[in-house]
C-alpha cells in the first residue's frame, strides 16, 4: 500500500471530522516527523456506540474503508478478536470521515479488566464485546480463547486511568 503525500497534519483537532471525503477512503499517511501513520475512513455509530479518543474502530466494510466503533458490526464477527482498523483520534460524528492512527505511539484505552497494564504487555482486540478498548496482557497470562488475536502494539508505559501508551502496529 502506498503512503500518501499531504499537506496537513491529520492529528491536529479539527483535521479528522470530515462530512464529505477530502482523500479517497483507504488512504494511508505517514506523518514526516513523527513517523505515525493513519488512514482514513467512514465512520459509522453502529449501534449508537460514540466514537472516543483512544477508542478502537473495527472494521465494518472493510472494501469501502468503513469502520465502527460498535464491536458487534466488526466484519468479522464480535466474538472474533480481531477487525481492528485503527485507533480514534476522537469523537467523530456518525458517517463522517476520519484519520485512525494505525503506527506509532498513542495513549489508548484499556479494558478496565487490565487495571491499567504493565510495560510490554500485549495489546490487541479482545475476544468479548467491549466497545472501544483492547486487551493488554503479558505474553504468559493470554486467555486461550484470545491467543488467536491480532497484536496490535505493545505498551510503552505504565496505564492510569484505564488508557496507557502503546506503540501501535496495525496492519
């Protein structure tokens, strides 16, 4: 997939609310200075789920770069723990577009479940229906039912409040 060439910063706020397309949906952006790819998308509610910073977007449509912040619209099932597109940047409005971030560093939300994760920890989607956070595990302590997952970053620093940094690495 090739890298597109922009002339903005997709992380600014006010740069990832879209109504109408400013780049074909699917497009991947790599930022020069932060080395931090996004790519862009639809945004759908799904089932009236808000979208949040940090949140994780699944794939809804994944031929016309749709995604949702409902995990049960996930194009592979809710049950499945994988379909992550991206992580949100914020709360974006129903059916406008946006940029995911898909590398790089970001402070993401956690599963409560996870009291915050330790450095190093996995990070990936988890096999039940927690809309909007992922999992982060140690290598030895992954549920069997979720070895199956995608890993889609590790934890670069200790988690508070339920969201940590993590290096993301979403393909």
């Amino acid at each position: 997939m090739s890298v597109a060439q922009i002339s903005f910063d997709p992380s600014v706020a006010g740069n990832f609310n879209d109504l109408t397309p400013q780049f074909r949906p699917g497009t991947v952006y790599e930022h020069p200075t932060t080395g931090r790819q996004y790519r862009y998308v639809r945004h759908d509610n799904g089932a009236a789920v808000a979208s949040a910073n940090g949140g994780a977007a699944y794939w809804s449509d994944y031929a016309n770069a749709v995604v949702s912040s409902d995990k049960t619209d996930n194009q592979m099932g809710a049950t499945i723990p994988a379909g992550v597109a991206g992580i949100y940047q914020g709360v974006v409005t129903d059916r406008y577009f946006t940029w995911l971030v898909i590398k790089g560093s970001y402070t993401t939300m956690l599963a409560a479940a996870d009291a915050n994760g330790a450095v190093g920890n996995r990070i990936f989607a988890p096999a039940s229906d927690a809309d909007l956070r992922v999992r982060s595990e140690a290598d030895s302590s992954v549920a069997a039912a979720e070895i199956p997952a995608t890993e889609i970053g590790r934890q670069l620093a200790a988690g508070a409040a339920d969201a940590a940094l993590v290096l993301l690495n979403i393909p």
